[in-house]
C-alpha cells in the first residue's frame, strides 16, 4: 500500500515521528510536508492531500494537526473523501471498519508519539467490514454525489 501524509508546522513533530514508524514497516510514504516549523494554514495541505486520495492516486492518508479536526473538516469537503478524527484505538478501528475512511486525522497536541503510532497500526491494518455498514457509507456517496461541482 501506498500511503500520502501531511500535517501542518504544529502537527510536523508528530508526522515526523509517524513517517519513521511508517517506513520501520515497510510501508511506502509520500511526505507532503510541512517540514518545518515555518507557519502554514492547516487548510493548504490538508486541501492537497485529500484531492490526491479523491483522484485515487493513493489509497489512504493520514493528516495531522493540532487537534486534527480541522483537517478533517477541509478533508471531508473534497468530493469522494472520508476523513476521520482518530484519537483512540476505537475510533481508528472504526474509521475504518464502519466508515471505509481513507484518511485519519489526528492532533498533535491531543496524542503522543507512542499512542500515534498505534493508532495508525490499528488503522492500516483495518479493512472495511461492509453490512450493515456498506448501505451507510453507499449514502454518504450519493450525498457526495449531490453536492459534487460539474
């Protein structure tokens, strides 16, 4: 799997610390940046990342920022992305298993390093479970669908 992350300067420490666990596990990363702690607005890389999982270029990305809710609200705006706060090993099963999310956010002033990185392990090696949860994400696509620009 190929996977895409970002974060802005607030969350770069924690994506620094993510992208080492990544590539520990032989997983292949595209680091979009930021790398370093020059300010940028959290909306420019998380607007960058979600366009390239919209046009399929990867099939997950993670975004990180200072509580990664702000990511995940510029995230769920592109057409054809699922983002998901993950601040729990719960929540990051779920992402996945219930909502086929393809992007996890997480806050960097909100998890440490050692939670972080199990999360994302819990995350990646999620997969979608499908009933009764594949007719909920299949409106939350025609929804999408709806308010899609031609």
């Amino acid at each position: 799997m190929k996977l895409i992350i970002g974060s802005d300067h607030v969350g770069r420490p924690l994506k620094d610390v993510v992208v080492q666990h990544l590539k520990e596990r032989g997983v292949e990363v595209d680091d979009i940046g930021v790398f370093d702690d020059t300010p940028v607005d959290y909306p420019d890389v998380g607007q960058k990342l979600a366009e390239c999982i919209s046009r399929g270029e990867y099939e997950r990305g993670i975004l990180i920022c200072g509580t990664g809710i702000g990511m995940s609200i510029v995230a769920n705006k592109v057409p054809g992305v699922r983002a998901a706060v993950c601040h729990d090993p719960y929540s990051a099963e779920r992402a996945r298993k219930s909502n086929n999310a393809q992007v996890m956010t997480m806050g960097s002033q909100v998890v440490g390093s050692e939670v972080a990185k199990a999360l994302v392990d819990i995350w990646l090696a999620a997969e979608f479970a499908g009933g009764r949860s594949a007719p909920k994400v299949e409106k939350i696509n025609r929804l999408d669908a709806v308010y899609r620009k031609a």
